[in-house]
C-alpha cells in the first residue's frame, strides 16, 4: 500500500527542485496516488513549475507499483540494469569494430559497473535509468 504524504507538510511542499532522491519520491508517490499529472495534491493548473528529470519518476512509481514501496525493488532493478548496460554496450562495440573489442569493451564496462556504477544504481536518482537507455537507443540507431 502506497501511503498518501502529507502535502501541508514541509517535507512535501517544500520546493521540489534538485536532482535527489527525496524529490524523485515524492513524485513518484504523488503518480500513484492522484494519476500521471504529477499535481502534488493542488488542481489542475495551481501547481508549481515542473523543472526535475522528467522520465525518471514515471519508472520509479512503476517500480514501486509492481514491488512495493519499499526501496529494494526499483534498486535491485536499476543494478540488474546495470548488467544489461554492460550487454547493451558488447553489442554496440561488435557491430562497429568486431567481437575482440567487444570483449575488452564488456570488461571494462563491468569493471567500470562495479568500481563507479554500482554507487549511482543504488541511489534512487535518474542517471540510473539513462545508463541503460541511452546504450539503447544508439544501439537502434545502428541497427538502422
């Protein structure tokens, strides 16, 4: 059960700005809640400017609606995504320069994964999400 915030609380109507991970929970919260507009309890058109990652919390509320609100589900996803990151990125580099670079590539993307990566996939924040989706999108960009 997704609990409701308190919107005349501090924590929820304080200015929601930044990239952190307080802020990608409250929205997140907020699209289950009261639906995808992301009005932090106020009506149509009375709420204050969106400026935050705009994808990220339409993914976090995804996740926490299939696992719950606890925070195990969305990061267990996000390092797995680590590791299709990884797959993504062997891909790339064996249409472009052949299986002997993929490798080196796919080794030093796990390396990279578990030295500096894996920090940030455990962090609820939205850089998480892009370093899967940008390997594929240029990965459809080749196939093309």
């Amino acid at each position: 059960e997704i609990k409701e915030c308190d919107w005349s609380s501090d924590v929820c109507s304080s200015d929601l700005g930044g990239q952190d991970w307080l802020l990608h929970e409250t929205l997140a919260r907020d699209i289950l809640i009261h639906g995808p507009l992301m009005t932090l309890g106020k009506d149509l058109g009375e709420g204050r400017a969106f400026y935050a990652q705009p994808l990220y919390p339409y993914f976090l509320a995804l996740l926490h609606g299939l696992f719950g609100e606890d925070q195990f589900g969305p990061i267990a996803v996000q390092v797995a995504m680590l590791g299709f990151t990884c797959v993504t990125m062997w891909e790339i580099t064996r249409l472009l320069f052949g299986r002997g670079v993929a490798w080196v590539t796919l080794g030093l993307c796990l390396g990279l994964s578990l030295i500096q990566l894996d920090w940030v996939a455990r962090r609820l924040i939205s850089e998480s999400l892009y370093f899967l989706v940008l390997p594929l999108t240029l990965l459809s960009l080749i196939r093309r």
